[in-house]
C-alpha cells in the first residue's frame, strides 16, 4: 500500500479539536504599583490611629515600676489596682488579690508619663478579672504555691510570714487579722489562674464570679482615674512578704 496512503487514512481517523474563544487579563507593573501604593495608604491610615491611641498618656509615675522577686512595687501596685477594680466592679468586698508573676511580660515601667501601649505590653493577654471563693485552711495551699513560684504579686491586704523552709506561717494576716480557717474569703485574681493555669490547681473546683472585665482594660481605666483626680503612681516595697530566717 503506498505510504501517502496509509497517511491519509490516520489523519482522518485522528479527532479534530478547535479553540473558541481564549479570554486573557493583563496586569501591568503600573496597577500593581497602584494597588500596592492604595493598599499602604490604607494600612497607614490604620497605623496611625492605632498609634495615636497607643501613645495616649493615661498617668504619670513617680518611680519606676520594676518587676522582682519575691516583691515588686510594679506586682504591688498591678495587685493593689486589681483589687480596687474588682471591688468597683463586683460592688462586694474582696478580701485580697493575686497575680501570678509570669502574667506581667516587662521588665517594668519607667518613671515618667504611662502610655497606654507600655500596659498593653504589660498585659498582653485578655485575662479576665475574676472572684474565688475559698475556706482559710485552703488559703494556705495558695500561698505555699506563691512562695513555691518565687512569690507572686499580692495586693496590701495580704500580709504572708513565711518561715526558713518556705512553710508560709499561720501568723500570716488579711487586713490585720489572722486567718480563720473555717471562714470563706474572697479572692480576687484572673481566669487564667482561676482555671488552673500555672498548676494552680486548686482553683478549679471553687466558686467564682465572673466580672467579664480584662484585667488590662481594668487598669487603664484605674490609671485614668488617678490622673483625673491628680495622683500619681508612687507605689513602693512595703515588706508584703516577711521571711524568717533561723
């Protein structure tokens, strides 16, 4: 059979496919440099607002705050607005409040103006300000759990003596008084260690009262108060921790 032959046979064999239509876009080093250039704009727009809110002074502090172990005057005074806040918030006493150390993430707040980007550095987390309820016997379990941590911030109200092996002594006082162990007090704290968080454990199971307030947004809202009534931050050491050497 000649060749040309078999050829015409495959070709007419062979499906035939046709392209209709083809649709295309094109994007020129111009638009994307305006879309860029509209994109920034907008991201700059909201970089200044959050800046500008950022950058607002809310106090002024006469020290600087520095956070140390086993006590600060930066956990004293994150304490002692914690405990004036819930008690402003809650509308019930609440006998003393706690934080734990590894919740404030600065090393502190210098002396000067307080803006309110350094208490969001301070308090990055959306801890939630919280009330527990606890026996005094039980109390003792949360401030042995203090001391095993390197002690935590405690507002003015607690005063912990704690012993040469680390055993927190039952001269310890609240508000002057010594603990009575049967009696329920009202803690003060977030949710964060009411939930359990840094083995905080025996938290769990307690009744609590929830105010749906952030512990950050408590503070600012302190800090803006004391500058409206012309104070500023002057909180100092004040021996909330007294260790007994042998």
């Amino acid at each position: 059979m000649p060749i040309y032959f078999i050829l015409i046979l495959l070709l007419s064999s062979c499906t035939s496919f046709q392209t209709k239509e083809l649709n295309y876009t094109y994007y020129g080093t111009d638009t994307l440099e305006l879309e860029n250039k509209s994109l920034d704009k907008q991201i700059s727009s909201y970089r200044i607002q959050i800046d500008s809110q950022m950058n607002q002074i809310v106090s002024y502090s006469e020290v600087d705050l520095l956070k140390e172990q086993p006590e600060s005057n930066l956990g004293n005074w994150a304490a002692d607005a914690l405990q004036k806040q819930l008690i402003q918030y809650t509308g019930q006493k609440v006998d003393f409040s706690i934080l734990n150390y590894g919740g404030l993430r600065t090393s502190g707040i210098p002396k000067g103006p307080i803006k309110k980007r350094q208490i969001f550095e301070l308090m990055p987390f959306d801890n939630m300000l919280v009330v527990v309820e606890m026996k005094g016997e039980e109390l003792f379990l949360l401030w042995e759990h203090m001391m095993k941590k390197g002690g935590w911030p405690q507002s003015a109200e607690l005063k912990l003596v704690v012993d040469a092996d680390g055993t927190v002594s039952k001269s310890s006082t609240i508000s002057d008084a010594t603990v009575d162990r049967s009696r329920v007090y009202k803690v003060g704290t977030i949710d964060y260690l009411a939930n359990g968080g840094d083995q905080s454990t025996f938290f769990i199971s307690k009744p609590k009262s929830e105010t749906g307030v952030i512990l950050r947004d408590a503070v600012i809202a302190y800090l803006i108060d004391l500058n409206h009534r012309g104070v500023k931050v002057n909180t100092q050491k004040e021996n909330r921790i007294e260790w007994i050497k042998k």
